[in-house]
C-alpha cells in the first residue's frame, strides 16, 4: 500500500495568497471598472539587463554548434565560471570563499526546502515569526519540530533568541521577507554564538543582499566572525537580477562545516549537501548560468544596480508618505519591503485598502502571530503604480 508522508498531513493550507487571489477576483468581477494596484506580490517587474541577455543569446547560439553544445553539466553543481564569478562578487565586500564551496541551483527557495534533506527527521528547527513559509513548509514534510523566536515592534521585527531555547537547525533572512528589516553585525553575532554553543546549523537566506546599500550592515553571515563553522547561506539572483522567471540560485557551504551522527561522529556538511544534490538535481541549463555570470562582471553588476536603485527610489517614497503620515515601519532601507502597522486586523486593512483605495497588499498576519496588526507592502511596483499608491494610501490614512 502506497502511504502518504505523514508530514504533508500537517501542512496548514496555503491560505494566505489563495485567499488574496479569492478575494480580488471577486473585487474585479464586482468592479470591472476600477483598476487593481497590486503591491502584495515579491515578483519584479523589470526585464533582465542588457548585458544578461546578450550572454544568454551568445549561449543559445553556442548550444546550436556541435564544438559547443553542451549536456549534462558534469557534478550538477555548477560551471566553474559562474562558482568563480560569485567567489569573486563575495570578495567585492569582503568574504573570502572558495569556487567550490558554492553550489549553483535553480533558486533559493529550492535550496531552502530541500536542504532539510540531508538533516535528521528528529532535529529542532527555530524559525523567526512572523517568517517566510517556505523554512515552515518545507520543515514539516520532512517531519521536524519547529520552534519560533519572535520578532517584535519591540525589537524592530529583528528576531530575538529565546532563553533556553535549544535548536539544530536555524533559519534566518536577512534583509527579511517580509519584515523588512536587516541584522547588524552585532545581532547577528549573537545568532553566531547561539549556533556555535548549541552545536547547531544556521541556514541563512541573503535573497535580498544586494539591496543593502549601509556598508555597516553584513551583506553575508560569512563577514561575521566563527560563521564558517556554523552556517550555510542561500543566494538568489531572482531579486538581484530579475531572475525570477529566468532561474538562478546558489548555496555556500564551507569546507569546515559539520554536523553529526547519534554517537557524535561527525561529517562535512558539504560532503552530502552536494550527494544529495548529485542524487537528486541534474543542474541549472549552461544558457542561464551563463546569463548569470554576465550579472557578476563589473557592467552587469552596474546594470543590475541600475534596477535596484529603480526598486529603492519606489520604496524611498513609501517611506516618505508613511513618515509623513507618522505610521511605525520597518524596512524600506536597505530593503524592498515596508512592514507596516496597520492599527487594526491585519485582514480588515487588506479590505478596507481593497475597496476603498483598490491596491493589494500582504496582511502580516499571514506570515505568523506577530504579524497580526501588520501590513507588508513591496517596492516592486512601477514608478508611476508606486506613487499613485501612495497618493491613494495617504488619502486613506490622513482621515
Ligand atoms: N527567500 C526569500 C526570503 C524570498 O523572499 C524568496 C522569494 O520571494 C526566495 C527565497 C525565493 O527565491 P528564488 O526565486 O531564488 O527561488
């Protein structure tokens, strides 16, 4: 008899964007005539840089030669040239890696679910709330226990480490999604020191590092003292480059990374991140992960910037309108998402945004308990969609 993995039996429905989608189809079919502004989904909305596209046609044409086509990848863990060219853009500020200890991948939010793989059934996973549901999901298929720090208005959104709080694994994002806010260096030492002491793994999702433009605040958990001995991080080209549909990620696993058997044996992380890989993934088609490298030369990533600073300019003036609304917000700086309070339940601001102003947003409740009283909005919009929200959203808020 064919039996279901347990683990999928606990998944909670995925009601946060079913019931967003539900709930503007039926605000469109009522008013055909009053159009959506929609600044709920983490999508962008510029095309690839030039100078991506223009590589990945020069790999198209390549794939149609018999001297340069290409097969399968030989390890599936990427080309070498595009491992060198993130080294090389790691080394831009500062943290020092080796080629092959970044693995190319599909996306971060594969490599996000799919580590859990190589990690015992019965190992503690801390997670922050409000979180990004993937660490969640993903946790509960493989059937582990999964514990919660807060993060708070408190603590602005930064997520705290509980007393006595033991985990194997720890999930943490930063610039977070969906909170918007960024650790220190000296927050996240202390999560370095919390990992270290509890003999615990740390993945560490920098989806949205190249939006930190404050050279105080750490682009990578590797710039931070005891990391390589604690951590892995997931990259994404999705947010960096508008990779969204093309599809690009990476994982960083240092050599000296280990986790451990029941009699305490220990064993390179690396080592079965990259069987699990080899077992299971069959690599990023050789056309993207050229597009890929292009973002990481010195034009590329002038090219790239150019559409984060589009994205920046967008969340600058949503946080002009909130400041001078005086509404309490994280984000915006250093980061593509403004969580926001809403002074009510999260889900009746989604409606009352909805109907009387028609633009759509995430309620914070959505993404966990503390988000209840919240609202995130994203500054991938376009100028003209951005500035109209705002007038709408100011016109709402001023009453
Ligand atoms: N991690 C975070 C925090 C995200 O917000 C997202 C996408 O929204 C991802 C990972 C997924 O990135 P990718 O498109 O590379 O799978």
């Amino acid at each position: 008899m064919a039996k279901i993995n347990g683990g999928f039996l606990n998944l909670k429905e995925n009601y946060l964007f079913i019931e967003i989608g539900r709930k503007v189809r039926e605000y469109i079919e009522k008013n055909p005539d009053k159009p959506i502004i929609r600044m709920g989904i983490g999508d962008v909305t510029l095309p690839l840089a030039p100078i991506v596209v223009e590589a990945m046609e020069k790999a198209a044409a390549e794939m149609g030669v018999k001297e340069t086509f290409r097969g399968y990848e030989d390890s599936g863990r990427g080309y070498p040239f595009l491992r060198e060219a993130i080294a090389g853009y790691f080394k831009g500020f500062g943290v020092n890696l080796e080629p092959d200890e970044i693995l190319i991948s599909d996306g971060a939010k594969s490599d996000c679910g799919n580590i859990t793989d190589i990690f015992s059934t019965d190992s503690v996973v801390m997670v922050s709330d409000p979180v990004y549901p993937v660490y969640v999901d993903s946790s509960i298929m493989n059937g582990k226990k999964i514990i919660y720090a807060d993060a708070t208005e408190q603590t602005g959104f930064a997520p705290v480490i509980p007393q006595n709080a033991k985990a194997d694994i720890i999930y943490l994002c930063s610039p977070n999604n969906p909170t918007g806010s960024v650790f220190t260096k000296e927050q996240l030492k202390e999560w370095v020191d919390f990992a270290l002491s509890n003999n615990a793994v740390i993945i560490y999702d920098s989806a949205y590092e190249a939006f930190i433009s404050d050279a105080r605040l750490p682009r990578s958990i590797f710039s931070i003292e005891g990391a390589r001995k604690c951590a892995v991080e997931i990259g994404s080209l999705s947010k960096t480059a508008g990779f969204t549909g093309t599809r690009c990620g990476y994982t960083i696993v240092p050599k000296e990374l280990e986790f451990y058997d029941d009699k305490g044996n220990s064993y390179s992380v690396l080592k079965y991140w990259s069987r699990r890989q080899g077992s299971k993934f069959n690599g990023v088609p050789y056309i993207v992960q050229r597009g890929a490298e292009a973002v990481f030369t010195p034009e590329g990533l002038r090219q790239t910037k150019e559409s984060i600073d589009y994205y920046m300019e967008n969340a600058r003036i949503m946080t002009e309108t909130f400041d001078a609304l005086g509404i309490s917000y994280t984000g915006g700086k250093n980061s593509p998402y403004i969580w926001f309070k809403c002074n009510m339940p999260s889900w009746d601001f989604f409606d009352l945004l909805l109907s009387q102003k028609q633009i759509v947003g995430t309620p914070g409740s959505g993404f966990g308990k503390n988000g209840e009283g919240m609202f995130r909005l994203t500054a991938f919009g376009t100028r003209e969609n951005t500035i109209e929200a705002m007038k709408r959203v100011t016109e709402l808020l001023s009453k």
